[in-house]
C-alpha cells in the first residue's frame, strides 16, 4: 500500500468518525436526544446489555459504532489498568472504569478530536474520575511500555493501515502477564483482498479485516501467546465479528527482545512502578537481594 493511500485511508476514517461525534453531539441539544449513528444490530449500541446502555450517558451509547462488547470480552478486574484502541464516545472506557473500580484506571485513545470533545463530555456526565482519554495513533500509542493491564478495542484495529504496528504496540504497552480482549471483524481464510473488499468499504470495517489466519500469525508475530480467535456472528458473506484474546508472557520473548530487554536481576522494567520478578515463585526484593547489579535499592 502507498504512502498516499495509506495517508487517504485514515483521513478517511478520520472524517467518518468526525462527522459521527457532531452528529451524536448536535443530537443531544435536540428535544428528544441523540440518535444512534449506526442501526444495523450488527453493530453499534444493541450488542451492549440494556442495563449497561441505561448506566451511561445516552451521547456515550449513541455514538457506538463496534462489532461487539470488549469489557465482557477481556473479563476485567478491580485495580486494573485497561485501554481502550479507538475509544470514540467513551462507551467502552466509561464501563470499563465501572468495572476496575476507583482503584484501577481506563485510558481511551482515538485520533479524532471530535470523539475525543465528545467522549471527554461523556466523561463528565457520567462522574467518572478514573478514565483519561488520550489524542493519538493506535499504531503509536502514547504510554510507556509496560504499564498497561489490559488492552481492548471494538471494531477499530480493522480500520488501521498498518496493523502489525498495532500488534507490537499493544504488545509493548502491555505488562508481562498482561492480555489482550478485543471484538474485530475477521474474515474466512478463503476469502481474497478482493472479495473482502467487494462486501464492503474499508471505513466499514469490512474491507481491511485479516483474515482469521492472518489475524493469529500477526498477533503471535508480536509475541503474544494462548491466541484465540472466536466468530461471534455473522456481519457479512465470510465476514464475522469475532472476540480475540490473546497473553504477553510474563518474560518478554517477543521478536525484539534480545535487543530492548529492560530486565536485570532477575526483575523486568528495573527501578519502575511495573517492575516484576521474572521467576514468579519469588518476590522482586528476593530477586534483586539474589543478584548484584544497578537494580538493587
């Protein structure tokens, strides 16, 4: 793919997703409120519980355009700190702060300053404190390595142009032992590049899926490990929306790690808040009191 074509692409979905925020947004100041941007119950809002839906702020529901529900997906946990890929109106970043509680956090990232406002919004209405949303690439994420307990996305990895970019970030911002929990549109391996494009557009998620074979050979190329790629339902001829969950290995062995290794003593990410014994039967001070080298104190 061009340089060019890569750069239409995203502005593309730039656009599309832009023009979604001001529709949701100058819905809320209508009488009766906003619309839901996408009817298809394929997609969208409905593939959320209605007790989830009545928790939020109609503006964060309206605006959902994915393929499934991430936060039931990735099974979250109280304490843990979660991002969201393409966060949009904030609706899987406002339940997943529910979920991990005040002692936990949700980050959303998205590159369109429109969901962003709108999301931020949504923030406010809800009287979520634990949730920060982030302007950025998700094939560039703008957090440390490391530091991240769960990584979800709904329907937003399909739209990126460069996907094994967003294997190896997730992968990078991920803990050891941390996971992957997302909802994706995947195609049959049978299908060709132009099959998949001839049943929909790329902004629609359908042109740009990987198929299932591709899906798992990039994602393990990254280093994930316990890959699993499950159809959930059918959204066109081949296509699927499907739940994927993968794990970063509590000692990082993914492609790069002989040369971005950050371990010492026995403990990843030295001197860091996320540091953590590489041998899980002992404490990160037993390891550093095993070994000499800087990482001890």
């Amino acid at each position: 793919m061009s340089e060019q074509t890569t750069t239409d692409l995203r502005e593309t979905v730039r656009q599309r997703y832009a023009a979604a925020a001001v529709k949701v947004t100058e819905g809320g100041t209508a009488c009766c409120g906003p619309e839901p941007v996408e009817v298809d119950d394929k997609f969208g809002s409905t593939l959320y519980a209605a007790d989830e839906r009545n928790a939020l702020p109609a503006e964060a529901v309206a605006a959902s355009l994915g393929c499934g529900n991430p936060t039931v997906v990735a099974e979250l946990r109280e304490g843990e700190r979660v991002l969201d890929l393409g966060s949009g109106g904030g609706i899987d970043v406002l339940l997943s702060a529910r979920r991990v509680g005040p002692t936990g956090k949700a980050y959303g990232l998205d590159m369109t300053e429109e969901m962003l406002a709108l999301a931020l919004a949504n923030a406010v209405k809800a009287g979520a404190t634990n949730v920060e949303f982030l302007k950025g690439a998700i094939e560039a994420v703008p957090l440390p390595a490391n530091t991240i307990d769960v990584v979800i996305s709904n329907c937003v990895i399909n739209l990126s142009v460069d996907k094994p970019a967003v294997f190896a970030e997730t992968f990078r911002v991920l803990r050891p032992g941390g996971r992957i929990g997302v909802s994706d549109v995947v195609a049959d391996d049978t299908l060709t590049t132009e099959q998949r494009a001839e049943r929909g557009d790329y902004v629609g998620c359908i042109a740009g899926a990987l198929s299932f074979a591709e899906y798992h050979a990039g994602l393990e190329a990254a280093g994930f490990t316990d890959i699993e790629i499950t159809p959930t339902h059918q959204v066109a001829d081949g296509m699927h929306s499907a739940i994927v969950r993968a794990n970063k290995p509590t000692t990082d062995i993914g492609p790069d790690a002989s040369a971005t290794d950050d371990s010492c003593c026995g403990v990843t990410a030295c001197c860091t808040p996320a540091e953590q014994a590489t041998n899980q039967s002992v404490t990160v001070s037993e390891a550093k009191n095993g070994a000499e080298c800087g990482c001890q104190g």
